[in-house]
C-alpha cells in the first residue's frame, strides 16, 4: 500500500488537475478501445484498468471539492 500525501490546492488549482485527470482518462479509455479493437487484449486491459484508477483518483478530488 502506498503512503497518503497531503497537497493544498486552491479550488482553480484543483479544477486544473480535476481537468487534466479527466482528459488523461480519457485518452486511455481511447487507447483500451484501440488496442481492444486490434486484438489486443492485454493493452486493453491495462489501458482500462489505467482509465478506472484515475476515474477513482478524479472522483475523490470531486469529493474534496464538494466538501470545500
């Protein structure tokens, strides 16, 4: 298990990095359906996995936010 760090952030900061999550997630839903398409299965899968473990980090950082 990985050890917690503690940021501050002021809400624009944390709007960025909610933003760049969500297009970074994006990208990697893309490639899963890419690789996926070409027979890719093991690509796929970890493409995907990569696209839920940031879907996961971005909707804690939603959370924090709503909490502000």
């Amino acid at each position: 298990m990985s050890d917690d760090i503690t940021l501050t952030l002021t809400e624009d900061e944390a709007e960025i990095v909610l933003s760049a999550l969500e297009d970074d997630r994006d990208s990697y839903v893309e490639a899963a359906r890419e690789a996926f398409a070409e027979g890719d299965k093991i690509n796929g899968q970890t493409f995907g996995e990569a696209a839920d473990r940031i879907k996961l980090v971005a909707n804690r950082l939603k959370g924090m936010m709503s909490a502000m």
